[in-house]
C-alpha cells in the first residue's frame, strides 16, 4: 500500500510479496481470480459435483445460502467501522440496518462500487472467500476476511459516498485508519494473499 512507511509493521513473507505485486493500485482496483466466481455462477453450465454434497439444487442454491453468511459477516464489519468512526468523530456514522447490498457478476471491474448513498454492489464472487466458521483453521482466515470486508466499507460507504468518484480522497480514508493502525496494514497484505485477490 503506498504512502505506508514499510517500517510501521512487520507483515509476514506471503504479506511481503503480496505488496510487492497486489498493492499498487490498492484500494479502488481489487478484482476476484475468474475461476473462483465458477460455484457462484448462474451459468447452468457448471458441474454440480464442484459444489459441497449439500447443495444439488446447483450454484443458485449454494450462492443463496453464502449470501445470508456473506451479510452476517457484513454487518459485523460495518459495526466495527462505525465504532472507529464514532471515535473519530470526522465521519457520518453508517446505519447498519439501511445498507443495501447488491450482488452482480463483477468480472473485470473492481470487487466493490458505491451506487449512492448506502447501496453497494459486491462481487458475487467475493461469497467464494467466506471462510467455515466452524473449522478451527479458518479462524485466522475469518479474521482476515473481516479486516478486507471493512477496509472495502471505509472506501466505498465512507470514502466515495463522501468524495464522490474522487478515487484519491476516497483512499485517504483507508490510509487515515492505517495511520493510526499500523498492525492492521500487515493483516490487509495478509488477506489479499490469502484470498488471492489481485488489483
């Protein structure tokens, strides 16, 4: 991430090179890798036996059910993005219950866009990364997903619902949480390495 001084924290070796080849265009320009958007398609194509044994019903069924997971997780970042701007007390709280999200096929465009006031399209491919809550391995994993899910939040529902298309100060929101969060710019690398998440 620019403007990050490289000795505010120490990311791991995955994080490392994370920087080195996703972060140059950080925030505005995150896309899903194609082939994860497969499971989530409508494409009455895709071969049911990709999905979890659950799911015969096909990808619509299975997107359906991450999409309710995919809000819980949702509005537990956008809690946690409003406590750091009630500390601030520079920005308009975001009204949990009012924030609507859209899910579209987003191939070849950023994994977020503002659509006006508090409606936000998603890439329905991004349901892919949700990690199992129940798997004592993913809980770095949900970690990780919460710190991208709010860092998306600030520059979409903060930052250009504020500024505008202004893509400049809509990612100095980022970069101002940063500032005071050192850890955190470790943890983002992390979850774009993680989740394979290019720009």
């Amino acid at each position: 991430i620019h403007g990050v001084p490289p000795s505010a924290v120490a990311p791991s070796e995955a994080a490392k090179e994370s920087k080195r080849t996703r972060g140059r265009n950080y925030p505005g320009k995150l896309q899903i890798e194609d082939e994860l958007r497969a499971t989530v398609s409508s494409d009455p194509a895709i071969d049911e036996r990709e999905l979890p044994g659950e799911y015969r019903g096909g990808p619509n069924e299975y997107a359906e059910d991450l999409k309710v997971q995919f809000r819980r997780e949702f509005e537990l970042a956008l809690r946690a993005v409003n406590a750091w701007i009630l500390q601030k007390g520079q920005y308009e709280a975001l009204p949990v219950d009012q924030v609507e999200i859209i899910f579209e096929d987003r191939k070849g465009r950023s994994v977020a866009e503002h659509l006006g006031e508090y409606r936000m399209a998603i890439d329905i491919a991004l349901l892919t990364l949700l990690p199992e809550p129940v798997l004592p391995e993913d809980q770095e994993k949900a970690g990780l997903f919460q710190v991208l899910l709010q860092d998306i939040i600030r520059h979409e529902l903060i930052g250009h619902r504020q500024f505008g298309n202004d893509e400049k100060k809509a990612w100095e929101v980022s970069l101002r949480y940063f500032e005071e969060n050192w850890a955190e710019v470790g943890l983002l690398l992390d979850a774009l390495y993680e989740f394979d998440i290019i720009t």
